[in-house]
C-alpha cells in the first residue's frame, strides 16, 4: 500500500523576541527551532503515533502538515498532492480531506455557539450541505460520536469534558475527511473518560475509514492506539517503526530512557535497569551541536558532541538517528 | 499499631453555590502513619484535594467543614485559631500545589520566598538580624541543593520565570521541605511535567522521605504513580473514599469496581495487547445525591441494596471497601 502521507524534510521556525526596532534594523533575530528536518509516512487506514515531551515540537509539526502554521521548506505529499505549493482555493479544497482535534476541549470549542452551530460551520463554509440535509448531517455525526439530538441546541459550558472531546471530534470529522491529526485528544480527560474517547476515536477510524496522525505524551496511550510510532526530541525524529517493535525493544537511548520513566501499575518494569534522564530539555533556541541528545545520553562520545549522527535501519521499517546504533544496545 | 501521624474521621465539607450545597467531601476518613507515602487517588471532583485543603487550614467561605474531625500528632486541627495554625503550616505539615508557576509569587525572588518560611517558623536560627539572615540564607541554599538545582547559590537571587518547570516544581518542593515538616501533602506534584522530569520528581521527594523520616501524602490520578511510589493508598470517588488498603494489594485484586474499572481503563506499556475497557457514563454532580452507592449508575454490578446507603467495610489485610459486594 502506498503512503496517504508523505512529510520530507519539513522544517518550521519561529522567530521569537527581539522586538520591532532590532527586526527593522535587520539584525538577526533569535529563532526557535521547533521542527528541524522531519520526514515521515502514514499508509492509508493506519495510525501513526508521535511521541514527545514538551517542546519537542510535536504540535507544530501536526499543524505545520495541516499548513495551520506555513512550514519553512520541505514536502508534504497527501494523496500525490504537494500540499505546500497549493494556493488558498486549492488549499481550502484540501482541507476538507484533512482536519484536526485539539487537545483543550475548553479553548477550542467557541462558547457562544450552539452545538448545532459549530457542527454546520464547516459544512456551510465548504458549501457541502444546507437545509434539512445540513441539519440530517449534523444530527448523524453527533449520533456517531455518542451524543443525542437533544444535545444539538445546547453551548459547550453545558457539557462535561470528555463531552465536549465529543464535539471537537464531530467537528473534524463532519467533513468527511480522510485524514485526521489528534492533537493530545485526551490528555485534558479524567483516566476515566479518556479510555472512552480512545474506543471512540477507534470505532470512528473503522467506520470511516480514516487515517490519524495521533500525537500524545503518553507512551501507554500512543502503544495503545498506533500501528507505527515515531519518537521525537528537539524537533527531530529519532526512531520510529512498528508500534509493537519499537515499544517492545525500543533502540535509541531516548526512547530507552522516555520508556523506563513510565511509572507502572503492575511494577513490570521492576527488576529491569533504569535509565534515568538528567537535566531538562536543551532550548530550541540553541539545540545542542551534533546529535541534540548527547548532553543527556549516557552512551555520548566526542563524535555525538560534533556530528549530527545518520539515520539507520534496524530492518526495512524500524529507523534509528544515532552513532552508536547498534553497539550501544543490549 | 503505632499512632497516626495524621488522622482525618468523617470529614465533611460542603460548598454554598447557588446550584445548592455542593457536597465536596462527604465523610472522608483516612489516616496517614509516621513514614508512610499515602497515595490518594481520585478525579477532578473526587474530593481529594478538598480534603487536604481542609487539613491545611483553607477552605474558605463559600466552603466549610461541616463536621468531622482533623487529628495531627493526636491534636485537633478542625476549629484551630489561625494563630496557632500559621505556626502549624510550614513548619510541621507543609502542601506543594500542582501548579508551581501560579503558587510561587512571580514578584519576588525564590531566593526571599524560601528564606521567608525559615524566618517565620525556623526556632534554632541565631538570634542577631543579620546572622539570622545569613543562616537562613545557608538553610535555603543547602535545601535546594538537596531538591537537585544546580548552582543554587547564584539562582536564589532570580524569580519563578527564570526556571523551567521541573526547575520550579523543585523549588516549590525546596521551600515545603525547608523546615523539615513531619508531613509533607503533595498535590499532583508532577501532572503538569514531562515523564523524564516526573521521575526525578517523584524519586527526589521518595529519597528527602527515607532521609527525614517524612510522612508524605500524594495525591494523583495516575495509579502508575501510585503503584511505584505509594505504600498504601485511598480512592476517592464523588467525595467520598470507596476503597483503601495496601498498595500493591488493592491494584493486584481491587474490589470496589470504580478501582477495577480505573485499572481496566488505562492501557499498559507491558501489555499493549490488553483491550482497554472505558467506564461507562460520567462522575455525578455533588448536589442532592441519593443515599445510595455514589459509583451505582455507572456500575456493571449494581443491585437492588445499592440505592441504600452503603458504608466503608473493612476487610482483611488492613484493607476497606465501600461495596456490597
């Protein structure tokens, strides 16, 4: 099966700081580098799982592929198309078949809209449906996603958390779209209420035959919902593969570490050696020279510290960016 | 058994809001002993932090405690004059809140903010101004060498923002453990940081607590959290305790089924292949409930006794269910 998804070398940075007179000055202002050379694939129907901490850039590459932030260089290839050179008619067009959900289902729910509303908004913006057949649409997507008709009228106050995911849900998926970026959908849930939206989010990839870019900072989540992951730090992958072979025997030293931090409620990991990380994140600001993890890598040697390492392949599908795969490993 | 460090009996506090009384702890009874991590899990509007906010001495109208009984160290803390309160907190029982960049003051330096706690409850400072400053300065120093921040001597002098925040979350632990309290409540103390960060976190505070002899409370709603770091632990759910007991017991055969339901929700890293089983429905709002079992509209096992009124049972193995079952 070939890719629905195809990011190369995508690149997004942000100028921060400085102020106006510096910038009008020319003088050279201080960049973030949230996302630095990302390259990746989602075959169609699968699931692709981004793992990262804070900072590491995972939001901004999920919307750098959505162009809600326009990346700096690189491709991105949905379905054959170079979504990046798309002019805004052909990329309105596009983003029908693409959509997100947002992590805060308070923030991103407009609170003086109805339900109702907020469900027709894209679907009269795109000119897809109006009249009863608009109002039929929007009553079979809150029925998809667990909600009743009697919810149609109601504003986001009126609705718990994990009932508002449910809107966010209705609303990227009205369009029918084919690819789906979840942007940390249940970190902001209660334990409880997450597992929900997870079978949901499952049930609806079935039904609707969807492809997602799920992003989360929960590894037993990411594990849980992905057929492939892809480990970030610092705006950059650094192994990606098959879920199950990249959880089961993760290579690079971060993935190791990132791993062995999970707290686990049946002690698993007891008995295994512990990896713990020092220090904090590096800043995006100024990343470190060479590989961006050495000043926290515990196998780092002097070519780490002044050479970005090469990106090799365990097989055909499980990459890793490091120098001293496969040495290092057990 | 040895005395309770901290001993809670039918807390009950309830907020006046103009929906009706919001019953936010409804009866909690549990008890923390001298060394032990207490582990109290639950979600938002369990009543967890309502209940310790209640051994601090914090609810403030529209909240109050209703009745029920706060006994640190056998004294009682429920009607305690703020007086005798303030020389309390901080110095014998001290909280970290979750959220460390709103609970630090972002006008003063961390340098004046851990410093104030020490001259305020401190008793074996020397007595002169400037030896009492110097020594407190020392104190501040030494304890945040001890929570992990390096150079602490050069960053006394800066404020909250000009550290990230596993930085500011030890900072926060560093001025609650300045003066040694004999019990340290700690408030989701990593939720809001990273995996990496949380487990240096969580092993500093586990560390600080072997090396004082510190009873700690932890209040989470991750029970891998729990698993790791607690030795005994109490779920809440709608404010009222539904299961308690040791540890590694209550995770290995739960038996209130919001515990069991809680385990079968969550996915785990060692069994990615476990189907995850969501609870179904939603935690009820806390005004007028029925008499009966809180979890009942969304339990698998409800029966007809469940709408009567079910109290806490206990069991063996110093264990205690609220269940018919």
């Amino acid at each position: 099966m070939t890719a629905l998804l195809e990011v190369e070398n995508l690149v997004k940075h942000y100028e921060v700081g400085g102020g106006l007179l510096p910038r009008l000055l020319g003088h050279k202002q201080p960049r973030v580098q949230a996302v630095n050379g990302v390259s990746l694939a989602i075959r169609a129907g699968e699931t692709l799982g981004l793992i990262g901490e804070s900072g590491c850039g995972k939001s901004t590459l999920g919307r750098a592929i959505l162009r809600l932030h326009e990346p700096d260089s690189g491709t991105i290839r949905f379905a054959g198309t170079d979504v990046v050179g798309l002019d805004a008619a052909a990329m309105k067009a596009m983003r029908r078949r693409m959509q997100i959900i947002f992590q805060n289902p308070y923030a991103s729910l407009n609170p003086r809209k109805t339900v109702a509303d907020i469900l027709a908004a894209p679907l009269r913006l795109h000119g897809v449906a109006a009249g009863p057949a608009l109002r039929e649409r929007v009553m079979a997507m809150l029925a998809a996603v667990g909600l009743s008709a009697e919810h149609a009228s109601r504003y986001p106050h009126q609705f718990s958390g994990g009932q508002r995911q449910r809107i966010g849900i209705a609303r990227a998926l009205i369009l029918n779209p084919e690819f789906v970026v979840c942007d940390e959908p249940v970190s902001a849930l209660d334990v409880s209420i997450q597992a929900q939206i997870i079978d949901l989010l499952a049930r609806l990839k079935r039904d609707f035959g969807l492809t997602y870019l799920f992003i989360s900072h929960d590894i037993a989540v990411i594990g849980y919902v992905s057929d492939h992951v892809a480990v970030m730090y610092l705006g950059q992958i650094v192994e990606s593969g098959p879920a199950r072979a990249v959880l089961r025997a993760p290579q690079h030293p971060y993935t190791r570490a990132l791993m062995s931090a999970v707290p686990r409620i049946d002690r698993a990991r007891q008995g295994e050696p512990q990896i713990r990380l020092h220090g904090d994140l590096p800043s995006p600001m100024n990343p470190p020279a060479g590989c961006r993890f050495h000043p926290r890598c515990a196998f780092a040697t002097g070519i780490c510290r002044a050479t970005p390492p090469p990106l090799r392949q365990l097989d055909a599908m499980h990459s890793v960016v490091c120098h001293h795969f496969p040495e290092v490993m057990p | 058994m040895t005395e309770p460090l901290l001993a809670i009996n039918d807390l009950r506090v309830a907020f006046a809001t103009p929906h009706g009384l919001v019953r936010a702890v409804d009866g909690v009874s549990l008890d923390v002993r001298p060394g032990e991590c207490l582990g109290v899990v639950g979600e938002s509007g369990s009543g967890k932090s309502v209940t310790f906010a209640a051994v601090m001495g914090l609810i403030r109208p529209p909240g109050r405690i209703e009745s029920g009984s706060i006994r640190f160290d056998g004294r009682e803390l429920v009607g305690l004059d703020r007086v005798d309160y303030r020389s309390l907190r901080g110095r014998d029982i001290a909280m970290t809140l979750q959220d460390a960049l709103t609970s630090l003051n972002p006008a003063l330096t961390v340098g004046t903010q851990i410093t104030e706690v020490l001259l305020a409850h401190a008793e074996d400072l020397p007595s002169g101004r400037h030896a009492r400053h110097r020594e407190a300065r020392a104190r501040a120093i030494e304890m945040m060498h001890l929570v992990g921040i390096p150079a602490a001597e050069h960053r006394l002098g800066d404020y909250p923002h000009q550290f990230s925040g596993g930085m500011r979350q030890r900072m926060m632990i560093a001025i609650a453990l300045s003066c040694r309290p004999r019990l340290l409540i700690a408030d989701e103390p990593t939720t809001a940081l990273d995996v990496t960060i949380q487990a240096q976190v969580l092993e500093l505070i586990a560390g600080i607590r072997a090396t004082l002899g510190m009873s700690v409370a932890l209040i989470t709603h991750d029970l891998g959290v729990v698993a790791e770091y607690c030795d005994r632990v109490a779920v809440l759910y709608a404010g009222q305790i539904v299961e308690s007991g040791p540890t590694a017991s209550v995770i290995g055969a739960p038996r209130h089924p919001y515990t069991a339901g809680l385990l079968a929700s969550v996915p785990m890293l060692s069994n990615l292949d476990r189907r995850i089983r969501p609870i179904d429905g939603q935690v009820p709002g806390l005004v007028d409930l029925p008499p009966g079992c809180r979890f009942l509209p969304r339990c698998p096992h409800a029966a007809p006794v469940c709408v009567s009124t079910i109290a806490m049972r206990a069991l063996e193995h110093d264990r205690a269910v609220r269940c018919v079952r």
